[in-house]
C-alpha cells in the first residue's frame, strides 16, 4: 500500500519548505522570534522523534503552514547500517500511523460508536478542534534528505539543516477515503466465583499498520500465552474470585478505536465493576523490563517482577536487572495516550498498568516491523514473550485472587508531592499550598486503609474495604472534564495539550501555565490557580473516599 496518514486532511497545496526540526512548539517558536522565518503559506518538513505526529500537524497549522512532510531522520532511527544487517531503520523505511488527536470515532465524540447511533456529520468533525486542517505525508529519511537538499537559510544551533524558506517550492497532494467501517472487538470472560460483579480486565490490540511483529503482536502474543495458562488452571479447578475479562481490541491504530468505544458503551458499568486494566501492546522490543502505572499499583508490579527470572541472566530476577545500579525502580504514569488503557485512566479513572520489554525501536510503525526483525533483534530465543507473560500473569492473579485488593495509595500520594514541588518554583503569585494539604491529606488517608487491612475479618468489612480502595482511582476525575478537552475526566493522569504521547501530572495546570506564559496577563495566571484548586478539590475527594467517610 501507498504510505500515508491515517485521517489525513485530503489537498493539494504547494509552498516554499521550511524545515522544522521535531515539529515542536518551542521549534515554531524558535524559528518565528530566534530567526526569523515566517512558516505561513510554508510546507513544513519535520522529523518524528520527541512528539505524537498529529501535534506535528497541529502545531504547523497553527504557525501558519499549509501542509506537513514527516520522515524518519537517520540521527534518530537509521545508522551506517539497517535492517536485515542491524536493527536500524533503512533510508528508505516510512513510519505511518493516524495523524487525528482524539480518541475514538470521530463522528461520535463521548458516545459509543454503534450501528444506528447518531454521528456527527464530516464538516463537524473538522470543526471539533481534533482532526487535522492541512494535509500531511510520511516519507522516508532518503526522500526527505532530496527534499531538504533544496533548502537554504540559517542552521539551528545543534541541527544540520537549514531551516528556509526554499528557494525550494513543494507540492503536496494527497486524497484520502472517508469511510464508515466495522471493527470486531473480541471479549473472553472468565467469571468470578465470589465477587463475579468486579472485573479485573487484560487487553491487547490486534490491528496493525504492516505485519506488526512488535506492535501488537508481541502483546497479543502474550495475551493468548496467559489465556492458555488460565485455561490449564481452571481444568485444574481453579477458579478466581473476581471476573477476569480478556480483550483482544480492533482499530488501535485510528485513534484507539475499538477500546475507546467499548469503554465509551460500557461507562457507567466499568465506572461501578472495574478493578483494574493491565495493557499491553509492544511488548517486546528488546531487553529490560519496564512498565507505567497508576501509582496505587506499583508495589504489586515489583513484586511481581522479583518472582520471575530475567530471560537474559538466569542469575537473577527481572526486578533485579530492572532495579540495575540505581537502588529504585522508576515506573512512568499513563497520562499519554499511546495505547488502550487512556480510556480507562482517563475518561472513566480505572487503575491501570502497561508494561514492556525494550523501548522505544526504530523499525516502529514501518514494513520492516515483521517476524525476521522480532526473530533477529526483538527476541531471537522468544525467552523474553515467555518472561512478560509470567509477570503479567502473575499481577492478573494477584488482582483476581487476593481477598484483599494489593492497591498502596501511599505511593500514589508520594508521586504526587513529587509533581506538587515542582510547581511550587512558577511565581506569579500562584498558592500551591490547597494542593499540597490535599496530598498530605491523601497520605493519611492511604496510611489509615493500610492499617485497617491488617485487621480486617468479615465478608461485608473486605467488601467495604475494597469498595474504598476502587474507586479512589474515579475521585481524581471530574465530570467536566479538563478545560477545552472535556473527554478527559481524569485532573492527575492525562496528555500534554501538545503531545498526545507525552504523560503529564496535572495536564489541567499545565495548559493553563502554557497559556499563562504566552498571554502573561493576571486573568491568565488566576486560571492557572483556579486549575490547581480543581485538581486539589479532587485529591481531597479521593481522601474521603478511602477514609469512608462523609463530612
């Protein structure tokens, strides 16, 4: 197939080349006050690298561009040798993927997308604010470097390129397909014995832009290796406390499709049933374990980890070779929207954990992301499949199995200050002490559940109890949702404004300080303490909801 952007603007447009470098804000920026290079009636070319590729789009639309080229450079993805002989990215390899900067179907913003149900119409979602406005291309590092061959003018500090304009004039043409089209979820349902009401649910796409061999199929690799061991459980007579629901999700790669709708139709039931969501999509790329989480489950991740052994040193464990030189493990958050767990984090507040072997790799989203790369580069004895799935297995288990549910708000209360601190450097005025009472407040409160759970006896008090401990998670939401993106209900966990895969705590508080930095007007950074007492107003909820309490 041709390569190209998922939901794509359809044009034709032509103007000098301005070279943007990542396709960053702070790139436009440098490029408009440090030298001078006016983007607008310009074909931005920009290299993929830091920030999600439909915020390259957004943020060269709003410079004033008509239209984006995104490549692959070889600083970042190539070498002086690629795949098959290295693991690097051919000169000639495209990364596509969708270029929209919403979750879900676009014609059916906050509701699920299902036969008969009502859609906006295609020139409403052009005004929605998510669906890009200029035409964009994915070209490989060789096509781009011809491009970039016809461009003069100044070079930023650290860059090799000059930015432009021209002289060189490009024309972009591209004409994509709207369609309306049928995607397939596949739900298998392992019913709770004794609290068959609460879930404990494991997903994985299956969709892919090529042959996909990390991206999903890793995961889904994974996912069907846990279904099989659960089945050889159950013939053995087990059966878990709380329902086990396995999802293999369709439609991941045009905007999280398949998980959103399903959490968008199932709302109110997950909001009430859900335990948590376990993620996983890339699986494996390569060595060392890593994961991201909602903070309550960090313990249970490293526990985990201790009691599986490294499929690269059988001396150790994988929290050992994770753990490395560094004496802690550091887990990231879920406030990007990378994969299938942002609509459980951040629109309904379910506790949620993703985890992988290896990073980020250069042949992502690209043909050569096939079985030879995996066989050769990814995994060559599959030891490290084997590996993610006995870890995943085994945190699924515990948050099946355990009569108590293994949450710690302690951690959670702790990451927090960590992100409070930080905002107490922004002047201006801002009070940052609303935030760090709620916080404190937490800490007591996670300290208080803890002792609690030492003591416990009686069906009703564990119920109560884990009750308590659930729906924490959905006290951090509110209803209204951040400001300009009310999808996003979630005031701790969610994307940067301007990268969709970048995690924020306090995504609310920093659109407002970005603002407040462009505008630097009083009614500006009065917003940017209204959002810090709306995130300490949920924080205090979250306290009272563990506690138990009304006040």
């Amino acid at each position: 197939m041709p390569t190209f952007h998922g939901y794509a603007k359809s044009g034709n447009v032509s103007g000098p080349v301005v070279y943007a470098n990542y396709g960053r804000v702070e790139d436009f920026v440098r490029l408009k006050k440090e030298m001078g290079v006016n983007v607008s009636g310009a074909v931005v070319v920009a290299r993929y690298g830091q920030i999600y590729r439909g915020d390259i789009v957004q943020n060269a639309y709003e410079a004033g561009a008509v239209g984006v080229v995104i490549y692959t450079d070889k600083r970042d993805y190539g070498g002086d040798e690629w795949f098959p002989e290295s693991r690097r990215m051919p000169p000639s390899g495209v990364q596509v993927g969708t270029v929209y900067n919403g979750l879900g179907d676009p014609t059916t913003p906050g509701w699920a997308s299902v036969e008969g149900c009502e859609r906006l119409s295609n020139e409403a979602v052009e005004l929605s604010g998510d669906a890009p406005l200029i035409p964009s291309l994915p070209v490989s590092a060789a096509d781009a470097e011809v491009i970039l061959k016809t461009v003069v003018g100044d070079v930023a500090d650290g860059d090799v390129y000059p930015v432009g304009p021209g002289p060189g004039i490009l024309n972009l043409s591209y004409t994509g397909e709207t369609v309306i089209a049928k995607i397939e979820n596949v739900i298998g349902v392992i019913q709770g014995e004794e609290e068959p009401d609460r879930y404990v649910i494991l997903g994985n796409h299956r969709d892919a832009w090529t042959y996909g061999a990390v991206d999903p199929n890793s995961g889904t690799a994974v996912i069907l290796e846990i279904a099989q061991r659960l089945d050889k459980l159950q013939k053995r007579g087990w059966k878990p406390r709380r329902t086990i629901i396995l999802c293999n999700w369709d439609a991941e790669e045009y905007a999280l499709t398949g998980s959103t709708e399903w959490v968008e139709e199932n709302r109110e039931m997950l909001s009430s049933r859900a335990v948590a969501y376990m993620n996983v999509d890339c699986a494996v790329s390569g060595p060392g374990f890593d994961a991201s989480a909602t903070p309550q489950l960090d313990e249970l991740i490293k526990l985990a980890a201790q009691e599986v052994q490294d499929p690269d040193n059988a001396t150790q464990t994988i929290y050992d070779s994770w753990i490395g030189s560094r004496n802690s493990v550091e887990i990231g958050r879920l406030g990007g929207t990378g994969s299938d767990y942002a609509s459980f984090v951040q629109h309904v507040g379910v506790s949620a954990v993703d985890m992988r072997f290896g990073g980020g790799y250069p042949v992502y989203h690209s043909i050569y992301d096939d079985f030879t790369w995996m066989e050769k580069f990814g995994d060559p004895m599959f030891h490290r499949h084997v590996a993610m799935a006995s870890v995943f297995g085994l945190v699924a288990l515990r948050l099946a199995d355990e009569e108590v549910l293994p949450f710690n708000y302690i951690t959670y209360a702790s990451e927090l200050k960590k992100s409070a601190e930080d905002l107490e450097k922004l002047g201006h005025s801002i009070d940052v002490s609303p935030l760090i009472k709620s916080i404190e407040d937490l800490s007591t409160a996670a300290q208080g559940i803890n002792k609690e759970k030492e003591g416990i006896k009686g069906a009703l008090k564990v119920r109560e109890i884990n009750d308590r401990l659930m729906m924490a998670e959905r006290a951090m939401t509110d209803r209204d949702g951040l400001s300009e993106r009310p999808w996003y209900k979630h005031l701790v966990y969610g994307p940067s404004k301007y990268d969709d895969y970048g995690s924020k705590s306090f995504p609310g508080v920093d659109d407002a300080i970005e603002n407040a930095k462009k505008l630097d007007t009083k009614a500006s950074w009065e917003n940017v303490q209204h959002h810090i007492w709306r995130v300490s107003r949920a924080i205090r909820q979250a306290s009272l909801v563990l506690k138990g309490q009304l006040r």
